[in-house]
C-alpha cells in the first residue's frame, strides 16, 4: 500500500474545479481534493529533468501510471461550501512609473495613487468536517519511488490554490483515524480528476512555455491530459452497473436568438466545440465530428439549440444549447469538452451574434435549464420539425418507432403528424431552412408522440437530430 495523507491546516480547501471560478458562476467547489491537483504539487515541489534538486522524478511518473486511488475524506454531506465575496486590488500595470497617468479621470485604487482597481473573484472555499486527505493506491512502491515521494511531499506547502496550506506525510499503512472513502466505481455518482499517461511532461512543457513567454500563458493553453473517472462517495452502497445514460454539456445563450437560425446556431455550436477542443485538449475524438466511423451502428454527438416552446408567451427564441454525447461515451470526454469550452463567449454565425457560457445551475430562462428537457414525460412534441430519415412521406407508427430505436427511444403507442407546429411557440421552418446545400432535400413534419411509460430526455429525432432538427420538448398529460 502507497498512502498520502493531506493535512488541511487551516481546515479548509480552495480550488477552482473548472475554471469557472473568475466568471463567478461557480457555485460548489472541489471536493475531495482531485488526485490530479496532488500530483500538480508533488510536480512543483521539486520540478521535473535537470530541475531536480533532491529527487530524480521518477517517482512522479511512478504515481501517473498508477491506478486510480482510493480517497478517504468528509463525505459531501458533512463538507460546507462558502462561496467567496469578490474584491479589488491594485491592477498590475506595466511601465506605470515610466508612463503615470495624470489628470482627474485618474482611477485610484485605496492608498495606491493613480492606479485601477482590478476586480477577483476567488471562487468557493470549502470546510470539511475533517481536515484530513489520504490518497491510498493499492501497489508496492520501490524504496527509491517511496524516498523520492516523501522528499516531495515534505517541499509541498498548499495544495489547491495559496490560501490551502497542507501538511503532505508518505507511508505504506492507512492512518486509523481516516475518513469514509471515495472509491473508484463505474457506477458511482461522482467524477473527479485523475492522472493518465503523459500529465507530468505536459506540465512541464507548459512550464516551459510560460518561462519563455511570461504571465501572457494562461494555463487554458495547456494541454488538458486529465482523465475523470466515476467515483462511489462515503455511505454509498455498492451496486451493479446502471443502465448508461447520455452525458449532456448545457450552456446558456444571450441574448435569445431567433428559432429560423437553427441550422446556423448548431453549426456554429458544432464548430466552436472542435475549434475549443483542438486548442485546448487535442485531436477531437470521431464520436465529436463524425468522420473515421467503419459502419452504420453508431451514434453521434448532437449539437442542440434549445428554444421557449410550450408556454403561454413562448416565442420559439432560442436560449440556450446542450452538448449531447453517446451513452457510451466515457466520463472523460464530458469534462474534456467542458474545460475545451469554459472561455468560449462568443457564438457568431450568419444572422446572429450572441454571448454564452456554461450554464451555472440558474432557473431562467427556463428553455436553457436541463429540467425543462429532461422529463420524464409519457408525451413529447417537437419544438424543431424531425426529418424523415428516408424520403418515404407517408408516416406509419413503424416508421416513427424505428426513428426512436436509432435515436436510443423505446417504440411509442401512437403518434400525430403535422406540416404546422404542434407546440405553442414551436418552430415552422422553410425547406430552406432545414436542408443542407448539396445534400439530398428529405420531407420533414411536427411529431407528438406517446409512450407506454415515461421517457427521459433529451428526445431528439430523426434523420438530422445531430443538428438539433426532430428536438422535442415534454407534454404535461391533458397539455398541447
């Protein structure tokens, strides 16, 4: 056994999970500490290559290949979140005594004459009920490994951000006094991030980076080597795999764009979400852009534009979009794309320029919120029409059962079709509108459709769901 107990000295730990933390949106911070951040640490306690001072650095690559650990710490319900007031500090002005501004409109920043204030949002700090972190990996580690790791451990002095002093202590046995235990499980409720092969080199080629190019390397540049793996928290039973579910990425658009700009505002989704992966993460897996696929039995990411249909003043404007993956997909590749996309602000494409970000748990507008797509509903209604998947026009309850079995749905009972929106507020678009530029035009149709038990979204569609055409919203029984 490998055991690495943190000591939180001053009982509490801040850390800015996913980057959220300088647009002040984040709402819970990170706990357990991430397994990632504690190697982070070890990495700048006593650098890597020919800026080792007192180790080797072959410990440091001796923990990346390591298996996911088991951490023990205060399960979620006894941690306590605090979210961070924002405050101001002097702005860090380059060449300021050579080139001091003069003059009333001079900004002053409280005893530092002439300077602007620059406004920090520090994010979360949470307080456990215990300041106690211990990482155990079940492997033997090498006396040298386990000399090089306690050196290391010894030269740390915060984990997270400054604020978080910790006390790092190696040794091959679990302390008695440790808490409940995070436990690796595919069916756990929680992801939190882990090494994999390469982190270390990549830390370092982007500590490099930074020495040549100064504070100008935001660390968004760095290649995100992490992986995030499913974890089962204190107090939660073992169980068997759940059946898979899709995993979804939401974020919220502004101001509204106009429900016609469908086809554009998935596109240009689409191309921010590899654009932002490419520069942030790497080469965006098939599963993202669709090409490299060998067969027809797969499943795409879909590109959604989520528009106010089902209200009394619904206008079919479009406030927000989701990022839909397989249920196949691993955990990892959800988070990859969240830090790909958290400085994404601006979506622009023909007809449109709007703002947007990751949505931050707020409950309006109610169309960009995960719980107004979600269900579960025995019925749904298109808010965008579906297209037919071949250019067959007459529809059957066959045909439409067959759309739900490629989109991952159970067979509806019955089904209504309509060339006119079925939902107040749902989205009548030209052929124009619907067909792509040198591809086959398809016929396309409003669809309700009703289930024998209640269905969870996102329901999308159709021949051409991965644009977010066929997106359906949930109809309250006795509803239209």
């Amino acid at each position: 056994m490998l055991a690495i107990t943190a000591e939180l000295l001053h009982g509490t730990y801040r850390a800015d999970p996913e980057g959220l933390a300088h647009t002040g949106h984040l709402e819970l911070g990170e706990w357990p500490p991430a397994p990632l951040r504690l190697l982070a640490a070890l990495v700048a306690a006593d650098g890597t290559g020919r800026e080792c001072r007192h180790t080797d650095g072959t410990e440091l690559f001796f923990l990346e290949g390591c298996e996911p650990p088991t951490i023990y710490a205060s399960a979620p319900d006894r941690v306590w979140h605090q979210r961070l007031q924002p405050r101001y500090v002097a702005k860090a002005q380059p060449g300021f005594a050579r080139d001091k501004p003069t003059g009333p409109e001079i900004a002053h920043h409280a005893e530092y004459v002439g300077r602007k204030g620059a406004e920090i949002r520090p994010g979360v700090r949470v307080a456990p009920a215990s300041p106690r972190v211990v990482y155990v990996w079940n492997v033997e580690a090498p006396p040298a490994v386990f000399r090089g790791l306690a050196t290391r451990a010894a030269r740390v002095g915060y984990l997270g951000c400054a604020d978080s002093p910790v006390k790092l202590t190696v040794s091959s046995a679990l302390p008695a006094d440790a808490p409940g235990a995070f436990v690796p499980d595919q069916a756990g409720t929680m992801t939190i991030a882990v090494p994999r092969a390469g982190v270390v080199s990549a830390m370092v080629a982007h500590c490099e980076h930074w020495r040549e190019m100064g504070p100008s390397v935001h660390r968004s540049q760095a290649i995100a080597l992490r992986n995030f793996v499913r974890y089962r928290p204190p107090g939660m039973a073992a169980a068997s795999a759940p059946e898979l579910e899709p995993l979804i990425l939401w974020m919220v658009l502004e101001p509204a764009v106009s429900g016609r700009r469908v086809a554009s505002v998935a596109a240009a989704f689409k191309a921010a979400v590899l654009d932002h992966y490419q520069r942030h993460v790497g080469d965006p897996p098939p599963v993202l852009h669709g090409h490299g696929f060998g067969s027809e039995d797969y499943e795409l990411a879909r590109y959604l534009a989520l528009p106010d249909v089902g209200g009394e003043r619904s206008r079919g404007r479009i406030h927000g979009l989701a990022l839909w993956l397989p249920p196949e997909s691993a955990d990892s590749l959800l988070e990859e794309c969240r830090l790909a996309l958290r400085n994404l602000r601006t979506l622009v494409g023909p007809g449109f320029s709007a703002t947007c970000r990751l949505w931050a748990g707020e409950e309006r507008p109610w169309a960009s919120t995960p719980r107004r797509w979600q269900g579960p509903s025995r019925r749904w209604a298109t808010a965008f029409p579906a297209v037919y998947e071949r250019r067959k026009r007459q529809l059957d309850l066959e045909t439409v059962a067959t759309w739900c079995a490629h989109a991952g749905l159970p067979a509806p009972t019955a089904f209504r079709a309509s060339r006119a929106p079925l939902l107040r507020g749902g989205v009548d678009l030209v052929p124009a509108e619907v067909n792509r530029p040198g591809r086959e035009a398809k016929p396309y149709s409003h669809l309700e459709l009703l289930f024998d038990e209640p269905v969870g979204g996102p329901v999308v569609i159709g021949g051409a769901r991965q644009r977010g055409l066929g997106l359906c919203a949930p109809v309250a029984q006795g509803g239209g």
